[in-house]
C-alpha cells in the first residue's frame, strides 16, 4: 500500500531525542533506503509511519554533538545525491567532562565544523552553545560554569564562516537535578537578571567576531533585554531560513509540540529519533531526554545497531 502524500513536504528533525549522526546511521539510511520511518510517540508508544522520499520532505534538520562518524562515510553527500536537503545544528560547548563525559575532544569538534561547513556551506549550518550550566561540585564549593571556552569555539566558528550561535540556560527538570547529585554535582540556577547579564557578555565575544546571538526557550530572560543588546528570539529549525533557502512550499506553523510558552521559535516539524529505543550514548548530565543508557550495548565508538 503506497504511503500518503502530505499536504506539504515535511521537515525531518534528525533528531532531539538522540543524537542519530553519531550513533544511528545505519538505522537513518535504512529509512532513507525505504523511504519511510516508523516514529513512535514519546507519551503513549503509538508508532506511525512518516513519508520520507525525497519529494515529501523539505528538508532535514540534523542535531549532534559529534558529526565525524556522518562525515567519515560521506553521508551528507549521499542524502544530496539523492535530492535531499539539509541543515545542520551543531552544539559546541566548552570541554566539561564533569557534564558531557562521552563527546569529541573539542579540537576534533571544531575540525568537524571547519569540515560541515567547507563541504555543506556555512549558511545551512547553526552553532548551539547549549544549554550554559552554572555549579558546584560540593554544595558549598564555588561556582563554576561552562563558559570558559566560549572565545575559542567563537573564533573557529566564524572562520568558518558561521553567523548564528544559539544558546540557553539548563532546565532544571526533577531528573536532571537526581542524575547530577548522584554525579557529585549541584546545578546553581542564577537569577534571570544574572541570566541576562551573562547574555550580554557572551553577545558581546561573539559580535566581535560576526556572530549573532539568539536564545531557545529563554522569554523570561529576554523579557530583561533590549533591542540594544543585540540578542534574539531563536528557532533551532528556522522556518523563514529554510524557506529562503530551499524554497517556501512548506507548512510555516509553529511546532506547538515544543515549549511555545517559553520561547520557542521553532517551525512544525517532525521528529524521526526515540528517547526509548535509541539512547544517546554522550551521557551528558544536564540532558533532559537521556534514559540510562544501557551499558551493556555499549561499545568502544558507541552502541551496537
């Protein structure tokens, strides 16, 4: 039975939930090769069957912490070949084993960059700093944050040629706060008017290099800022940017299955990863979606797939 044509074509979200250019490839080409993924709803488990040739779909949004194995097998430019479209986001954080235990070493992230862009084009490429994490290792220790080398991915984002970093604060979910006490680490939330002013300065380092600031889910943060400060509302799947790009026949609506309420800008797309049966393998402390990864699926460059 032939799959149903959408309205429009859909944006694929490759992914929120798990981190697919590092460790699911296989299974995201497997997809591609259908023509078709089966997702499934985080809330009630129902799966459903997503059109995925590439008349149906827009373009594809993928997310990681760690592109080299999707660069190594020259996935990127099978997709194109085919008649796919793409866009990257990219986090980029400072080195914090104590947070992100599991990603690349930052120098091979930032080759990473330097590649995505020289082979992709650094228009259809977002730097994420996210979130930024203030804490301490006792409760009594000082604070500590994230932040230190912020300059320094700033400086190799924008010969690179990049001009939009996206930020935010952790979210201090139940979870998060139980998986980083059992780290030894206490997550410091600092006033929204501290918020702002570390808004401000890292706007600042990142203008002077030609680099545009933009917040995900942060209103009430923003809501303490000026059109003088230079920092925007931001969409981690921009709508307006993919319609320049690629075209504007898409459905323009906001992704009301996202954190509206708080600020997010992001356009209505469709998210093809699993929080449950594809763990992200970075174990990154601050992660609001992360199962316990199971360790026994655990190999020397990720999971078993």
């Amino acid at each position: 039975m032939a799959l149903p044509r959408p309205p429009y074509p859909a944006i694929l979200s490759a992914s929120r939930r798990t981190d697919i250019p590092a460790f699911y490839l296989d299974w995201f080409m497997a997809g591609i090769d259908r023509g078709a993924f089966e997702v499934e709803n985080p809330y009630n488990r129902r799966r459903r069957q997503v059109p995925a040739r590439p008349h149906e779909v827009h373009s594809i949004v993928l997310w990681s912490k760690n592109f080299g194995p999707f660069l190594d097998q020259n996935i990127g430019e099978k997709l194109e070949r085919r008649g796919y479209r793409l866009f990257f986001n990219f986090t980029i954080n400072s080195t914090a084993p104590d947070l992100e235990p599991h990603v690349p070493p930052l120098s091979d992230r930032l080759g990473q960059l330097e590649e995505l862009a020289a082979r992709f084009g650094a228009h259809i490429l977002f730097w994420r700093f996210d979130p930024v994490c203030f804490y301490r290792r006792k409760p009594a220790a000082a604070i500590r944050d994230n932040l230190e080398e912020l300059t320094t991915i700033a400086a190799a984002a924008s010969r690179a040629g990049i001009r939009q970093c996206i930020t935010s604060f952790v979210d201090l979910y139940p979870k998060v706060q139980q998986r980083a006490r059992r780290a030894g680490i206490h997550f410091v939330d600092p006033s929204t008017a501290a918020k702002a002013h570390h808004l401000k300065r890292m706007a600042g380092d990142l203008g002077d290099r030609g680099i545009r600031l933009s917040t995900c889910c942060e209103k009430q943060t923003m809501a303490h800022l000026t059109p003088a400060d230079g920092i925007h509302h931001g969409a981690c799947i921009p709508g307006e940017r993919l319609a320049q790009i690629y075209g504007d026949h898409l459905n323009r609506k906001r992704d009301r299955g996202q954190r509206v309420k708080a600020g997010c800008g992001c356009n209505l797309s469709i998210d093809i990863g699993s929080y449950h049966r594809q763990p992200c393998y970075h174990d990154c402390l601050f992660c609001y979606a992360r199962p316990q990864a199971p360790r026994n699926t655990r190999t020397k460059h990720g999971p078993e797939v």
